[in-house]
C-alpha cells in the first residue's frame, strides 16, 4: 500500500477524534449539547408526513435484516469469483465493524436515546448501531471496488452509490429523532478508521497470500 504512513496518521487522528467525542458524551459537556442542538436545526428538517414516511423507508437500508441479506450476497459473489481472502477479509471485518464494536460500544456508554424523536426505539443511543453497520458494509464495498474492479466507470459508481447510501441512512438517523448529531459524529470517526485500518490489513493479506 502507498503512504502506509500516512493512512496510519489518519487513523490515529480518527481514533482520537472519536474519543473527544466520547469523553465529551460522558460527562455531558456543553460543546456535546450545542452540537447536538445544532444538528436538530440542520437535520431534523420540517416536512411533510409523505416525505417523512418515505426517510423511515430509507433508514431502514441500515437495519440488521437487510445489512445481512446484502452482506450475504457480497459474501456469495466473493465466493463464486474464488476471491476467498476478500471473502474470509469481508466477513469478518463486517461482523467486527458493523456488529460486535457497536454492540459492545453501545451497553459500555449507555447513553440514552433522544426523547422527542419521530419515532420509538428501545436501547442505547451511542454509537448509532445504523450508521456503522451501514458504514462498514458500504465502506468494505467501496474497498473491494477499488481493490478487484478493473474498469474504472464501475469503481464511481460503486463508490459514489455507497457513499449516497451511508450519508442518507446517517441523516435520517438524525431526522427520526432516535439518535444525537454526536452519535452520528462519533460513529463515523470510528467507523472509518475502523475500514481504514481493514483496508491496510486486506493490503497485507493479498501480498503476503496473493491476489484473490
């Protein structure tokens, strides 16, 4: 990988930016709640119950049942093109980034959800287990775009298309109301340098193992 260097840099500083958000979020600093507030000016937008209707439709991109099933088949096409490093890689950084750390994330921090949101949701609110199950999936597509895709028509659309998808999934997270502007924040700190870091290790595997 070129600028391995520099690529750890930006790792490093996504890591400690998470963790000012974090510390910020634990002792309920006042940056933390001016942002949030000002998140809900942004992001929570007023309008029409039609329009509204159709953000729930598209949060639901990032729920568990459909991040497997898109999950699976990213697992299958893997498989099918005898890329069984990619596949092994995919798996379990998917499982590591968008399940087991916002899981674990999630009961450590225990912060409570919002409670004037568009709709209910039960359990903790940081990190926002939407935003980086949706991240780690489409962010791990866009990898293995750039890594495997030869044509370069195909590596855009696939990276423009993912990045739509993260950015409104993590919007609408804001816009229902079950979740901060920071837990959107912090997840995606993490949650990139979480891909970042997979991205150096799936480099390391092909050259040490070869290229499938």
């Amino acid at each position: 990988m070129k600028n391995k260097k520099n690529v750890l840099f930006m790792i490093l500083l996504l890591l400690v930016g998470f963790a000012v958000v974090a510390t910020g979020i634990v002792t309920d600093a006042t940056w933390i709640q001016r942002l949030d507030a000002l998140g809900n000016q942004v992001f929570r937008l007023d309008i029409s119950r039609e329009a509204s209707e159709l953000i729930l439709n598209m949060t639901h991109v990032g729920s568990i049942r459909t991040l497997a099933i898109t999950a699976l088949a990213i697992g299958a096409f893997l498989l099918l093109h005898k890329k069984f490093i990619g596949f092994l890689w995919f798996g379990f950084s998917m499982a590591t980034i968008g399940g087991l750390t916002p899981s674990i994330l999630k009961i450590a921090f225990a912060r409570p959800r919002p409670t004037d949101g568009l709709m209910s949701r039960g359990g903790y609110s940081f990190p926002s287990g939407h935003t980086m199950g949706t991240l780690a999936l489409y962010g791990l597509i866009i990898i293995l775009a750039v890594v495997y895709l030869e044509k370069s028509w195909q590596k855009h659309l696939l990276i423009i298309a993912s990045l739509s998808i993260i950015l409104l999934v993590s919007w609408s997270r804001i816009h229902l109301g079950v979740h901060f502007f920071t837990d959107i924040i912090g997840s995606l700190l993490l949650g990139i340098s979480l891909l970042l870091s997979a991205w150096v290790i799936l480099m390391a595997l092909r050259q040490k193992f070869g290229k499938s």
